[in-house]
C-alpha cells in the first residue's frame, strides 16, 4: 500500500512540475491558512525581477501533510504571469518524503520541516530574468495544501504591487587576467593493481589482471609520449603494500615489486629507466583508514579504526585487530585489503607555448595542455559572442577550479547575470585583493545591502580599483554617499 502511495504522490508532483502550477480540487477554503506574511517586495534589479519575502508559519502542519506555496506575478490586463520555485512547508514525513522522492524534480524549491508547536521563520529570495510586462503587475501568494495525490486550493493572498523603488544602475565587476606561465608542468595521474605471486616480487604480465593494469599504465604513458607538443619529463611509481604480514617483510616486498616495474617499463621500450622514479611507501594504513572512514558495513568497524589510527607498532596494530576485531580483520583480508596492493604512477611532461590559432584546436582536443592564460586569450576572441565565451570560461573553470583569477572571472560573470549566491561562492576561494572587495561590494548590493556595498566600493578605490569611484557614482542614485 505504501509503495502505490508513494507512486500515486510521484505521479501527482510531476504533473505539478509540467504545468507550472498543480491541477487542484477547487473547494472553499478551512483554514484561515498557517502562514503570516511579515514583509513582501517585488522589484527590479540589474535587468532581474527580484521577489523577497518573510513568512512566519504558525500553524501545525498534520501528519504526511505539505502546504505548497507558489509566489506569483500576475497582471491581469494582459492575462500574464510568472511564478518562482515552489515553497513546500512539510511535516516531518513529508519532509523526509521530498528529500527522498521530489527533491529532484523540484531542485529549485524552498522546502522546510515545521516542527510541532513553534513558529517557523522562512526567509525566501528569488530571481528571475525581468519583462517589461512586470512593471504593471502585483505579488500574489498561492495556498495550497497536499496530501496523498490531491492538491486543494485554499485561495491567494495579494502581497504587493511591483516597485522600482531603486533605480536600475550599472554594475562594474571586475576580474583579473592570468599572468602566462613560463614553464608549462603537467601531470597525468593512475593507479594499477599489479598481481604477485606469494613470495615473489617479478611480474608476470600474463597473472590474473595483470594485462589490464599493465595496459592502463601503458596507455597512460603513451597518451603523452605520443603527443608531438610535449617532452616527458619524469615518471614516478609509488609502491604500496597491504597492512597484513610482518613490517618490514611489506617494505621489502612493496620495494623490490616498485622495482620491478621499473624495470619492466624499461625493458619493454615503454620508458627508459633513466626517466622512472621508482619508490615504496610500505604498508598502506593511510588508504586503510580512509577505506573503513567509508564503508560503514564493515564489522567492528569502529574498533579496527581506533587501532588503525592509534601510534602503536604497525605489526603491534595487526595483532590487535586480530584479537580484538577477529571478523572485521576477516572482512577486510578480503574486500580491502587487495586494493590497498596498489601501484600510484605519475607522468610529468612539459608543454610547449601556443599561438592563438593553435590554442583554437588544442582546446578541443587536450585543453589541459593549455595554459590559463592562453584559455583567456582564445576567451577574448569570442568577446562579442556571451554564449561562446562562457563556454570557455567554463571549461576553464573544470580545468582549473583552484585558481583565483578564474574564480574571479566567474564571480564577475554571475554578478553580470544578478546571481549573487553564486558569485559570492566563487569569491570564497579568492584571497582578499581588490578585485575581491570590488566584486564583493557588487554582491552586497545584490542582495539589497547598500551600505556594504557602499563601504566596500570606498575601500575597492582606496585599494586602487579603476571602476570603484564610477560603482560609488551608481551607489548615488540610491543612496546619499559622504
């Protein structure tokens, strides 16, 4: 009976989702309905519509119950109107229900658990792209409550009228340009799970897996040996062993096999030994420790961690497992342990510089071997095209999410579409520097707080931002600057 509930309830809120707002059972309302209205606006901001609201939920919600409500634009003279993402106010069983089975259909919905006897604050702030039809439009508050696959009305609420209280000024974000890297390092990174015979530390290319492991690092290999734009550098290996058996057994054996890789590459012309880097880290505990951080399955999972990151001994902490964690040891003897056999390999190259028209090609095909700069550059060409240059600016981004100069970059192009949530997420990775505080000021406003934005526009031009005293010019049309 729950699974067809549930199938019913799936059914109904993807009917929901097609025609933006729920069929519903059109009956008189009961409830003078569990929501206070505290403060309402709707405007224009930086060619956005913004929608800003503060409810007070004061009414228990029953059992396997949601309220749904839908905050919309309507102008009545031209038949049109906008509504933003759904506010589900749930029970506890519904709320585990949405998180379970509608969150992905309503990604962009406010969804809040009342809990039984206590007010709930609900905070909601949306954008949307703005139409010039908006201007004469008002806020509406569409009620509705849910319950197994029937969505009743209980009627809208008038919230307010669009205002424009503010008026539209520009924005002057700002970002950095990469600076060219004089040496182009690059790295491709694996893991191969090379097979030995008890005792043994040659390899047998024919063992187990042993041909696919082999051929994963030769294609790792290959895939930069064979690109005429590259010159390897160096190849390191790095051994390691699994925690069972004696220590220094484990350091021998991982050191010996880490050799005979080497040798191996060497021997079938796929690298010369000269440019491998051959070492051993011993017995695995790190990879040990994070398998067990991860696979809560595992018996006495909680006691093997304890001894496996206590400072004992390491054949002292095998010994204890053994003891104290005789299944858990059993377990991972034969679903961890042979992962932690495993070989780590590096290969470090250098890339030449490209010219523009290369950059074009090469960023289609290996972009990683492109420079930041170089990306910025070919992003340039495309600065009358938005669509293609923020494709770029994308890829750059995947290919360098670290980096503060593209972290900047996508600050400036969400500040440009009036998402400040966004913009101020990739500030976070940016360390303080003008840009910053410049970009930072932009969000503040944004989001409606003035005098921070103010107060850091002064300090943007302090710190020399060419565009902060035109911003501080803007801030004036809304508010009195001394």
């Amino acid at each position: 009976m729950k699974k067809i509930l549930f199938t019913i309830m799936i059914l109904a809120s993807a009917t929901v989702m097609l025609a933006q707002r729920p069929a519903v059972n059109l009956v008189s309302p009961k409830l003078d309905y569990v929501i206070k209205v505290e403060d309402a606006t709707i405007k224009e901001m930086g060619g956005k519509v913004v929608v800003a609201l503060k409810l007070n939920a004061i009414q228990d919600i029953p059992a396997r119950q949601s309220v749904v409500l839908v905050p919309e634009l309507v102008d009545t003279l031209t038949n049109r109107s906008f509504s933003f993402p759904y506010i589900y106010i749930n029970s506890r069983n519904q709320q585990i229900f949405f998180d379970r089975e509608l969150k992905h259909i309503f990604p962009d919905a406010e969804a809040v658990m009342k809990k039984k006897g206590k007010d709930l604050k609900i905070s909601y702030l949306r954008y949307a792209e703005y139409e010039d039809w908006m201007r004469k439009s008002v806020l509406k508050l569409q009620k509705m409550s849910c319950g197994c696959n029937v969505f009743t009305s209980r009627g809208s609420e008038y919230l307010c009228s669009f205002t424009n209280e503010q008026p539209v000024i520009k924005l002057y974000p700002v970002f950095r340009i990469p600076k060219p890297e004089k040496v182009k390092t690059r790295q491709e990174k694996g893991s191969a799970y090379l097979c030995f015979r008890i005792n043994r530390t040659e390899i047998d290319p024919a063992y187990m897996s042993n041909p696919q492991e082999l051929q994963k690092i030769n294609n790792t290999i290959h895939l930069v040996k064979n690109d005429p734009n590259v010159e390897i550098q160096d190849v390191s290996i790095v051994g390691y062993a699994s925690p069972e058996g004696e220590e220094n057994r484990n350091m021998k054996l991982s050191v010996d096999r880490t050799e005979s890789l080497r040798q191996y590459l060497n021997t079938k012309g796929i690298i010369s030994s000269s440019k491998v880097k051959a070492s051993s880290n011993g017995e695995n505990w790190k990879g040990f420790v994070a398998y067990l951080n991860g696979h809560y399955e595992v018996p006495n999972r909680s006691t093997l961690l304890s001894i496996a990151t206590s400072p004992s001994a390491l054949d002292e902490k095998e010994a204890l497992m053994k003891k104290k964690a005789p299944e858990g040891f059993n377990y991972c003897l034969k679903n961890c342990f042979p992962s932690l056999r495993c070989t780590e390999y590096a290969v470090r190259y250098i890339v030449r510089p490209f010219t523009l028209e290369e950059s074009e090609k090469i960023f289609e095909t290996r972009p990683i071997n492109l420079s930041l700069n170089e990306i910025y550059m070919l992003a340039g060409k495309y600065s009358d095209n938005q669509q293609k240059y923020m494709s770029i600016m994308r890829k750059a981004y995947l290919l360098f999410p670290k980096d503060e100069c593209i972290n900047l970059t996508m600050a400036y192009l969400s500040i440009e579409r009036g998402i400040a949530e966004d913009a101020e997420e990739y500030l976070k990775k940016v360390s303080d520097c003008p840009e910053k505080t410049m970009n930072m000021s932009l969000v503040y406003y944004l989001k409606g707080d003035i005098d921070n934005a103010i107060r850091l526009a002064k300090s943007a031009r302090e710190q020399g931002v060419k565009d902060a005293g035109k911003q501080l010019e803007e801030y004036s049309k809304i508010k009195e600057i001394k």
